[in-house]
C-alpha cells in the first residue's frame, strides 16, 4: 500500500468518507485519493514522492501559481502581529476599498469565511430587502451547502424544488424554484407563477460546477431584464468566476450588473475567505447597519485579509495575468481538440479564459441535462490515465479545469501529449 493509501484507510476510520469535502474522496473516477504534502508553482507533491501538474489549483484560488510569493510574504508579515483580535482592522477596510474598486457592481460589502457562508447571507439579504420568501436557481448551478440551495427539480422542466439531501426540510425546498441553465422561458414561466414571491435570481454567470458551461447570448441580459420587471434581485455567485475571468469577474467581462455579488475562493489567496456586496442601498439592511442578521466571530481574520489583499491587488495591478491565462486557456483547449480528433472522438469541449471543461459527449453542453449524458466511466480511466502521466484533473466529469499562471508552453505541451495518451487508453479499456 502506498501512503496514500494507509492515510485513506485510517481516515476513513476518523472522517466521514475519509475526507473534508466529498469530491476529495475519488468515489466519481475511481481508485483512492492523494494525500498532498505540498506544491510549488505548477506542481503537487503527494505523501508517495509523486510530482502532478495542477489543473485544479485548490479549485480557483491558487490562480498565481502555489506559494506565490507575494501572498507568502503577506502572511509571514501578518503572523508576527497575533491571528485574530475579533476586532475591525485597517486591512478590512482596505480589502472592502479594493474588492469595490475592481468589481464593477459592488458599492459595499461584508466579509465571510466561504463561499457557502456567502450565499447563504446573499439570499438572506435579499429576502429581508424585498419581504419576499422565494428564490430562483438553476440546475447544475452549486452555490455550496446551504439548505435552500440543495434542492433537486421537481418533476417536469419547471417546478417547485424537492430536497436533493436528507436533512434538508421540504418546507425550505418549497421556497427554491429550479429552472434549467439557458432557458429564459422558464424562468419567466416561474416569475409570472410566482407573481410578486420571488425575492432573487441566484446563478453562475459562467457555470464551473456542472463543467464549464457558458451562458449563451443574450441570457445573462434577459435574466436581469426579467428581474428589473418582476422586483427579484440579481444575484451573481462569482465564487468561481470572480477575479478569474477578469480583474473583475464574469460581470465585467460580460458588462451585467447583478444586484448583489458573492465571492470566495481567489479572494482568500487559499485562505478560508468568502464576501458578499453590491448595491448600498440593498447591503445598508445588513446589521449593525440594518436588520438583516448577519455575523462571524472570525470574519475579516486579519491573517486571511493578508493573504487575500495581497492576491487581490497583485491582480488588480497586473492586467497582464489575465492576457496570459486567456492564451494558455486556449492553447491547452486547442491541443485538447487536437487530441480528440486524434482519437476518433467528437466530444465536446466548453472553454472560456482560464476555465475549462473536455465533456465525454457529442452532445453541446449549455445545461446540466446534457452535462449528464457524459460517458462517465469512460471519463474515470481518462482521468487515472492523465494522473499517470503526472497530471492533476479535478475527480469528476462535472467540474471545470483552473489554469494558473505558472503553467509554462513547456507544460501546455506536456499536458496536450498526455491527454493524447489518456484518451487512447480510456478508450483502448473499455
Ligand atoms: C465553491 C463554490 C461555492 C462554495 O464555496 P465554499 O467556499 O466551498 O463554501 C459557492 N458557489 C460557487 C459558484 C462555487 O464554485
């Protein structure tokens, strides 16, 4: 057994599933889990002496590269000054200064500790603001644990939302209204069903965690068309696409603003950070400013601020990384459809800047119901295939690839050569 291997066995005892975080776990490709030891730039280094190019890279946040050297110097200076003091800092408002200067429809905002904790007070917010119980969601779309958010459709393309796990009351559930991703109708369909309940529209305004899966012309447009005419709030998860599609997120890039924005991941640097902001007059409800309860005994962790200022303004003064990505994004999709074509194979692939996804269909994906007709175990022996050859997928068909800035044309190379390869010997399995 590797130690890999005695590790997973042992915390299997102790952790749920072995694992902090599902996903961790491999139960979607097979086989056990890596233990990681540590990573520099481009690379992992696992508990087995074994070296993996990052194509995750903690899933978005290490978007510069591991132990990027600025973000380390920020946190070795922060340590020295004690970790926490549950107090308001200078760097707090300094963070809160620069997330309003780089993401265009942000005015105020309020730090939290994940993505999860983020969305789950954006719905919260936007339901004290307007009075109303109702949201709006999509399928596919992960806006982390929260209850109202894991919620499956209902029978029939439009419906009221049924739990998608134990625990999750069918009270709540009745208040999370499901569309399909890229169906406008459906979304109005819901608004003139629900007249005057619905109190937001939450999406991902490029989807990361069915694959990578864009939202197709005029769609963002006309769901904010939609919210402005029925009184709903626009509510963009960016926990994936912020500060990663562009200095200021999908919303500069596509010029929609939301109402209200909720980040995460890049944000923290790689440390547990999340926020969420928009409209002065829509965050001026959240307490002590308003009635909106809303709290976190280590909410603007003065170690984290740190190492998430100093990935933000690396960012913000560097419109360069984004030039950068946006080349090897594409340079590894096109050696990606090279190798496709090598293989007989029309499957397709969703890409934009530094996100992207190799879907094991023929089918176009703009949803999560054509995301599902994947050939999954298929993608599982690619996946053990590409990590044979030193290549770190994300675990699951549906999940979008992150592209940091430290992969060099050397290893775009390398990585197009070992997807050749993997695809020849997934397919050679079957
Ligand atoms: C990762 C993610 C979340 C959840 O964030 P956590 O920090 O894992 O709680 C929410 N929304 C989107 C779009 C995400 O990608």
């Amino acid at each position: 057994m590797t130690t890999s291997e005695q590790l997973f066995e042992k915390a299997k005892t102790l952790i749920p599933g072995g694992v902090n975080s599902p996903v961790r776990a491999f139960r979607a490709v097979g086989g056990h889990p890596l233990f990681i030891k540590s990573a520099q730039g481009p690379y992992l280094y696992d508990e087995d002496g074994q070296q993996y190019i990052e194509l995750i890279n903690s899933w978005g946040p290490m978007i510069l590269g591991h132990a990027f050297e600025p973000v380390e110097k920020a946190v070795r200076d922060a340590i020295q000054h004690s970790f926490s003091f549950g107090a308001p800092t200078r760097k707090e408002v300094e963070m809160a200064e620069l997330i309003v200067d780089m993401v265009p429809s942000v005015e105020m905002v309020r730090m939290v500790n994940s993505g999860t904790e983020a969305t789950m007070a954006a719905i919260r917010v936007a339901r004290g603001f307007t009075s109303r119980d109702k949201i709006i969601k999509f399928e596919g779309c992960y806006h982390g644990h929260g209850d109202s958010f894991l919620i499956a459709a209902g029978s029939g393309a439009v419906t009221m939302g049924v739990p998608d796990s134990p625990g999750v009351t069918k009270a709540t559930a009745a208040d999370t209204l499901t569309a399909p991703y890229n169906d406008l109708a459906s979304v109005e369909k819901l608004l003139d069903n629900n007249y005057n309940q619905v109190a937001a529209v939450i999406l991902e305004p490029v989807v990361g965690n069915m694959g990578c899966v864009l939202p197709e012309p005029g769609f963002l447009e006309g769901i904010r068309t939609l919210c402005d005419k029925h009184g709903a709030l626009l509510i963009f998860d960016e926990v994936m696409t912020g500060f990663r599609l562009a200095a200021g997120g999908a919303q500069e890039r596509f010029g929609i603003r939301p109402d209200l924005t909720t980040m995460g991941k890049i944000i923290g640097g790689g440390m547990p950070v999340g926020a969420y902001g928009g409209r002065a007059d829509i965050m001026s409800v959240v307490s002590p400013a308003g009635p909106v309860y809303q709290a976190g005994t280590l909410s603007g962790n003065p170690i984290a601020m740190s190492a998430g200022l100093a990935m933000l303004r690396y960012l913000n003064e560097h419109p360069e990384v984004y030039t950068q990505l946006e080349e090897t994004g594409s340079k590894l999709a096109e050696g990606f459809r090279k190798g496709l074509v090598k293989a007989g194979l029309n499957y397709t692939i969703n890409h934009i800047g530094s996100m992207f996804t190799l879907f094991m269909t023929e089918r176009s994906v703009t949803n999560f119901a054509e995301a599902k007709t994947c050939d999954l175990p298929l993608f599982g022996r690619y996946f053990r295939a590409m990590l044979k050859r030193g290549v770190y997928l994300a675990p699951s068909q549906f999940e979008s690839l992150f592209i940091s800035t430290a992969l060099t044309n050397e290893l775009v190379e390398q990585i197009i050569q070992a997807n050749e390869e993997s695809l020849q010997e997934a397919l050679a399995e079957a």
